[in-house]
C-alpha cells in the first residue's frame, strides 16, 4: 500500500567479520510439530544466511550496525538479517555445510550485482562449488532491481535513472536446478567469483535449498498444450491458447492442467477464470511467465483474474523492471468470489501477489518473492468485490516486497474521477497464522487495516528496510476504523526503520500509521508476542482506545522500549492497559516505557519496567468456584489489572479481605461479606469457574441499587459472547437494599473463565448463584457491546458507539453522502422483534428515513422493515421503537437515506430486543 512522499537523508553500515555479527536471527522451516506454537512458516526448504556461511578468499560481510540517521536505503537495511557477503575479486567465496539431512537439487540465490552505468542492469554467471569442485555457473541479473530515489523521486519506486542517486532495490533471487548428482547430505557447496564472473561484485544475502519433485496430471483435466500452448519457447505467445483452454474447463467440468515447462504471455492480456481448478506440475516445474513489451502504455490486469477459482502448484512471473505501469508492472492474482483457494503458488517480480477480496478464500503454503508491491493483499475491493470476510493467509512465506509483505485492507470508500464515491462492507474474521515474512524493503510486515475480528497470531516478521514490522490501524482517510483485533504470538525481529525520517517502532498500535493520523482504533489485543532488535522504538502507541497490551517480550531495542506516542506518532488521548510485559537490553539512557502524551489513560501492572515478572490471572483462593454454586462477587480472580479485573479508579474499602480490595465494601446482604460497588461502564471482572455439567443455568444476582438502570450488566464467555444479554435492574430502594434479578445463561461443562461486565454504572452486586435449568430468558437488548461496522463516519463519531449503552455518545456517518448504514454483527444468529434507536436526549428534534435489513451470513441482506421516515424528539427521549414479525439474523443494519436534522446519517443506540 502505497506511502505519501515527505523528505530526505542517510544510514550507517559497518563492515565486520563474520565471527562479528551479532544476533542474526536465521530463517529456517519449522517441524509440523513445533509450528502450532512457533512463529513463522513451514517451508518445502531452508534458508541459509550468506553471513552464517564460512567466508574464504577475502570475502567480507557487511551488516548493519546502528538504526539508520536518513530515510534512504542500503544494500545491508534490504538484506535478511541485515547483513550479507560481498565477493569483490576472483577467488572469493561463501561456504555452507548441507545440514539439511536429504540432498539439494534445487537452489535459490538472493543477491544483488551492479546496475548498468546508464541504468537497466546487467547480466552475469557466478559459480557454484559442490565438496571443492566447480559444478556449474548460476545466471544472475540486476535487469529487474536498482530504481533510483534522488532529485525528488523519494519512494516512488520506479525511477531508473543512476544519475539521481540514492539507490535502492537491490536484491533479486535466481532459482536453478543443481547440474548433475544432488548436493548429498553432509557435503559442503560454496559460492564463489572467479574470473569468467564479470561483475564488479556479488552481494549474497541468503540461499535457500531443497529438493522438489514433479506432480502428475490429475485425473480428469485438460491440458494447456492440448488447446495449442507451447513450452520453453519465449517467441510463442500463449495467451489465447490458455484462455481457450479455460473456457472448455470451464464448459467441461474439469481441471485446467499447466504441465512442466515455461508458458508466455507476450501481450497485455491476462487470463479469466470462475469456479474451476487450475493445477501445476509444482512451482519449480510449471512456470507462466508475461512478458509485456516495454515501455508499456496500457494499464495492465493481473495475470489471472479469478473468481471463486481454485490455484495450486506453480510458477507465475514476469518481466516487470518496476512497479510503473510503464515498465510492465501489473499484478499476479486478482480473486474475489467465495471460497476460492490459493495453495502453493511461488509469485515473482509481478506488481501484486495476491489482491483479493470475498468470503471464505484461503491463501496457503504460497512463497511470494520479489514482488514490486503488496505480496499477500487480503481485501473488500478486489475484481469489483465490495465484501471481504473469514478470508485466511496461513503458513506462506514472502520476502523483498516493494510494499506490505502481507495485509488486511479494509476500505471504506473509493472516489472516482468526478468525485462519486463507492462504499464497501467494512471487513470482518480475517486471520493470518504461521507466515514468515522477510525483508520487505518498501512497506510492513504484515498491516492491519480495519475492520473487525481479525486474528494475526504466531507469524514471523524480519528485517524490514523503512517500515513497521507488525501494525494495527486504519490506512488512510478512505479506510475503514479497525474496530477489534487479536494480535497474539507473533515474532517481530529487526524491525521497524527511518522510512521519510520518522523513526518507526517495530510493532505499532493505532491510527497514525501512515501519517494520517485519523479514525478509530479499538479493542486491539496485543498478546505473547516477541519483538527483538527493532531499529528504533519495540512497540509504539498512537491514537487508539482500549488496547489490551500483555504478556509481550521486547528485546534488546535499539531506542526504547515501549513508547505511546513516539515521534511522528501522535496520540492526543487513548486508552491501553499494559499488563505483564517484559523489556530487556536496553541501551544506555533508553527507557523500558515512555508515555508521551497527557491525555492517554495507561493502565500498568506487573511490567519488568515496575519490578515484576509479570502476574498471572487464577481462580481466588487457587480452586475454580463450582456451578452449580454461588459465585461471590468479592472473589474475582487474581492476576490485578487487566488480567482479572478492569477498573477505571479503586474506591474500595476491601483492602482487609484480600490484597488489591478493588471496589469492595461491607455488606448488609443476608450472609454478610463483601459486595462489589462503584460500578461504571466498560469495568469488569472475571471468574474462574467449574461447570459440572453443560446445560442451561439460571443466574439469580443479589443487587442493590437506588434507581432503576437498564443494561446495567451482562456476562461473557472467554471469547467475549454475550451470554445473558443486557441485563436490567429495577430499584431496590438503596445502596445496601438487596433483591434477586435473573438471568438465563448456557454453560458448556468443565473449567472455564466468566467475565461480569459493567456496561452502565449505579449498582451493587454481592453474588451470582447458578442453579440447573434456566428459564426462559426476559427480554433483552442483544446488542449491547456487540462489533459494529459502518459505511463511514465523521471525526471521532465511530459506530461502536451505537452499542456502548451510551444515549450520549453517538455515530454519525461522512456528511452529503446518503445512502450510509451501520451494522451490529451479534455473533450468531438470533430471532428479535424489535429494533430501538435513540439519539442523544439534548438534541432538537429531526427525522431520519431508514430501512432496517438483516443477513445471516454478512453478504446477502434482506429488508426486514422497509424504508419509512422516522420522528426522534426530546419530548420522547429521541428513541424510536420499530416492531416488526419475529426474525432471525446475525448481522443487522440500518440503512439511513435522509436525515432533516443534519446532512449525514445520526444514532446513539441501535438496540436489537429478542
């Protein structure tokens, strides 16, 4: 995703031997039976550091050893580990030991050779030694690296012009079988520049070996020679064969079969498939290569434009020299659809990897190397898609992008020439797990940008060249608010970078991302996750509200260690309870935690930085308390802050019955004791229960309150679902006057964790006692502090709003743009009759048309009550009640047309009653 230009400068690099490099944190597969655990992928091979190999003939490694003082880029800040061998003179060499325990009959090598004088590279051989003997020369080419940043062409990534200076790109990777016997088992191979090598000299960053094997032609497929395709031969041009062939497996039922061999599309066409398979022979075998004639004048498609479409197991590249149109740049798969499926798929020097958007698709043990801009691109825009849900990148490995290596792209809106906008469901349950992500030298790591639901957990990122390693945000003004997120067990090593000289963290929270420093990001949960070496600042804290920040180790940080508003940063409020972290290696005058800001509420408990190791959370007293039983308010679990309870202030008086006394008083309750009091909205606690068997449980609260409060509570199961809806509380007469209110819950059996959440304030609670068989539950607001997503919204008026039991906060939608909707997700499907929408009480009367619709799967929408105007006035508390026949939805929206109080969408509660 591209970056807005700023300004300019320049890095140190420092030449060292190779027994001085420190803390190279290597890339190698992990065993099937590590990797549920371990971050990063499980590749078919192994990477080998150049650094890490035994140098020999005067060869030399340079590594980066200090954060870089400009913006611009290096050949070390673009390198794996940020180190790499350079071989400058005939006889110099780097070694390895093949480790691997099989034999190596394929070789990849990611280096870099110099440019031509005038620009647009050279090419040249570099020998390959297997037990001391010359076994074969490796064609090398710097055709397709090397743009040029200077005279004010910073980050633009398609200048090619040497006399402009500040180079960057320099690495591309050459892929060859090994000539003649496999590298055995234990035998050594080496890389080395003899005289027949002409290039000045040789950068080698990292090789990666293995040893892959054809695939046979499925059963019941057709193949692309059969329809007139021609291998290996680049003066053929294959585009019209292979679509002929794709259209008759299309009419036919069948697989599309690419057999082994190098297929060109010479020409600006690409290739459009919907509801079939195409298969390969395997990436090493099956190649489909465009070769666009340059310079090119024509906006160029992706090489395959797929819906609903299974790939796997082959090749795609091109001959793209940048990321310009111009220069042939466009991308290799774009997809939208449902369930679509990328598995094992090997993209190179094409603009984009994978730009797609839908429900249900899957990209899967993919390698994404060289690419121009994004490799994996998951989204809600692709093909003229508008939605982009439960979509999943899992175990592929990406490096040298020219842009994220991996994201999350929700957008909002698009706005065409004359200035007409297009909206798009904001996304929702998008994951990325066990990828490995190496080396990106012009964008993230992995970005998440908006939406809702996402999980990013036990991904490897390193050595990014300018950018964060691992961000959570919104990108841009047109992006849509990231509105829940779990970011848990990630790796983020040397990461981070001076990218337009701003001194970027390692791993960042919030919406300044990318300079624009606007829109909501909320309730990201950063667990688990190590962030070791980064170039500047650890972790990083921008605007955002209520981040969960636990159990995170940073290491050895060249600035500090974490940081809420570092430079360029800014975050003017927010909200972070920041539990359990660990930060370590500092450098002399850094600092474990820094808080830039006056008005962000961190909430800080057990960190390194305060003297603990970290708590953790456990049942009161160490035994889980037993349901069927009473649970009593005064036992919440232990663990502090953030871990068994969330409070905004301590008031109570409890400090004699257990440690931390949070909110507890005496109580008159029958029984005595204690009972929980100064209750307030987004507060809660946890209980560690035992369930004896799974079924239906009443929950009978002893409460006390002076005045009535709706929605005063609910509880939650460890995923944060709504067991008993809102729960509302008549007045018992006082603070110590206590009566039973009732809720209905569904448990399953065995030990699990209960939160009681606050949602609005002016109660006390003593107990919870859960008896079998529950009845049937009252009415309740299903909505209360479920996700939301919306159209779009002005400033900080953000849809979480709308479920937050709050009459006084409000959503209100971009002005002068109607239709605009927003949308509660209640996390399953649920029949309701009701629909309440209330704006805040001191606002002047106005009417809003609106339809209300629902959807059970978030894509197909039907109308449950059709467009009509409605009247909100403070005579009538500004609530409107729409009724309607019993129906049954997960995903309910509101979709407002007029509004003659104000030119945009408005509401400050959208309640569903079952």
């Amino acid at each position: 995703m591209q970056r807005p230009s700023m300004r300019a400068g320049r890095r140190a690099v420092g030449v060292v031997g190779a027994a001085g490099l420190v803390g190279a944190l290597l890339v190698a597969p992990l065993s099937p039976a590590s990797a549920a655990t371990t971050a990063g992928a499980t590749t078919p091979f192994t990477s080998l550091e150049a650094e890490a190999g035994t140098l020999a003939g005067g060869a030399s490694t340079v590594a980066l050893t200090s954060a870089p003082t400009t913006q611009y880029s290096s050949p070390a800040l673009e390198a794996s580990g940020h180190a790499y061998v350079h071989l400058a003179g005939p006889g110099q060499k780097v070694q390895w030991t093949n480790t691997t325990g099989h034999p190596i009959s394929a070789i990849v090598v990611r280096a870099s050779i110099p440019d031509a004088p005038g620009g647009g590279g050279i090419d040249a051989t570099l020998n390959l030694y297997v037990d001391g003997a010359y076994r074969q020369a490796l064609n090398l080419t710097s055709r397709q690296t090397w743009v040029y940043e200077g005279n004010n062409h910073y980050n633009d990534s398609s200048d090619q012009n040497p006399a402009d200076g500040n180079p960057r790109v320099f690495f591309d990777e050459a892929r060859a079988f090994v000539t003649g016997t496999p590298i055995a088992a234990g035998a050594t191979f080496a890389l080395q520049k003899d005289a027949a090598n002409t290039a000045a000299y040789y950068d080698i960053d990292v090789v990666d070996v293995e040893q892959p094997a054809p695939i046979a032609q499925p059963a019941n497929s057709l193949s692309i020679t059969s329809c007139g395709a021609v291998a290996d031969n680049p003066g053929v041009d294959s585009t019209g064969a292979i679509q002929s062939c794709i259209d008759q497996a299309q009419a036919q039922g069948k697989v599309l079969w690419i057999p082994a061999g190098t297929f060109y599309l010479k020409g600006t066409n690409g290739l459009h498939a919907q509801g079939i398979t195409i298969a390969g022979a395997g990436p090493w075998y099956s190649t489909v290569y465009r070769a666009v004639p340059l310079p090119n004048p024509t906006p160029l498609g992706a090489v395959f434009q797929l819906t609903s479409t299974t790939v796997k197991d082959f090749h795609v590249d091109s001959n793209a020299t940048s990321r310009a149109t111009a220069d042939g740049a466009g991308g290799a798969m774009d997809t939208t659809g449902t369930n679509w499926v990328a598995d094992n798929i090997w993209t190179q020097h094409t603009l984009s990897g994978f730009w797609a958007s839908g429900t249900g698709g899957q990209v899967r043990n993919s390698r994404l190397t060289t690419i121009w801009a994004d490799g994996i691109n998951l989204n809600n825009v692709s093909l003229n898609g508008t939605v982009g849900n439960s979509l999943s990148a899992t175990n592929n490995f990406v490096r040298g992008t020219g842009d994220d290596g991996i994201a999350i792209n929700s957008v909002n809106y698009n706005t065409d020439g004359n200035g007409n906008r297009t909206y798009y469901t904001a996304m929702s349950n998008v994951s990325f797990t066990h990828n490995t992500i190496v080396a990106p030298w012009g964008g993230k790591g992995i970005g998440i940008y908006g939406g809702s639901g996402h999980d990013v957990e036990y991904n490897l990122v390193s050595d990014t060249a300018r950018y964060i390693g691992l961000g959570a945000g919104r990108f841009g003004v047109n992006g849509s608010d990231l509105l829940g997120a779990t970011v848990n067990g990630n790796v983020v090593a040397r990461s981070g970078g001076n990218g337009y000289s701003q001194g970027q963290p390692a791993l960042q929270i919030g919406n300044g991302g990318d300079g624009q420093n606007v829109g909501t990001v909320d309730r990201v949960n950063v667990t688990n996750n190590t962030v070791t070496d980064s170039l500047y600042d650890g972790i990083g804290f921008s605007q955002s509200t209520n981040t969960q920040l636990q159990g995170n180790t940073v290491t050895s940080p060249w600035r500090n260690g974490v940081v809420i508003a570092p430079p360029f940063y800014p975050a003017p409020s927010g909200s972070a309870t920041i539990t359990g972290n660990t930060v370590t290696g500092l450098k002399a005058g850094a600092s474990a935690y820094l808080n830039n800001s006056g008005g962000f509420a961190a909430t800080l408990s057990g960190n390194s930085w305060q003297g603990g190791s970290g708590p953790v959370q456990a049942p009161y007293g160490g035994t889980p308390a037993a349901i069927p039983g009473t649970v009593q308010a005064e036992n919440y679990d232990t663990g502090g802050q953030g871990l068994a309870y969330n409070v905004t202030s301590v008031n109570g008086s409890g400090a004699s019955y257990r440690a931390d006394g949070v909110d507890l008083e005496p109580t008159s309750d029958a029984g005595g004791g204690w009972n929980l009091g100064w209750t307030s909205g987004g507060q809660w606690f946890r209980y560690t229960v035992n369930v004896a068997t799974a079924g239906q449980y009443t929950v009978t609260a002893r409460v006390a309150t002076p005045a009535a409060v709706t929605g005063a509570w609910h509880l939650a199961n460890a995923s944060g679902a709504n067991l008993t809806g809102a729960v509302n509380l008549p007045a018992t007469g006082g603070w110590q006057t206590w009566a039973p209110v009732t809720a209905t819950v569904t448990l399953p059996a065995g030990q699990q964790v209960l939160t009681l959440v606050e949602d609005n304030g002016g109660w006390n609670l003593n107990s919870l006692a859960f008896t079998s068989g529950g009845t049937t539950q009252p009415p309740s607001n299903l909505a209360a502090g479920r996700p939301t997503t919306e159209s779009s919204h002005n400033q900080t008026y953000g849809s979480g709003n709308v479920t937050d039991g709050n009459q006084g906060s409000y959503w209100e939608s971009a002005n002068n743009a109607f239709p605009q909707w927003v949308q509660i997700d209640l996390g399953s499907a649920q029949k309701a009759t009701k629909v309440v929408l209330q704006l805040p009480t001191s606002w002047g009367a106005r009417n809003q048309t609106l339809t209300l619709s629902g959807s059970t799967d978030g894509t197909n929408f039907t109308t449950v009550v059709s467009s009509a105007s409605y009247a909100f006035n403070p005579t009538s508390n500004n609530t409107v009640t729409i009724t309607f026949p019993a129906s049954t939805q997960r995903y309910w929206r509101a979709t407002i047309t007029a509004n003659t109080g104000w030119p945009a969408a408005q509401l400050s509660e959208f309640q569903i009653w079952a």
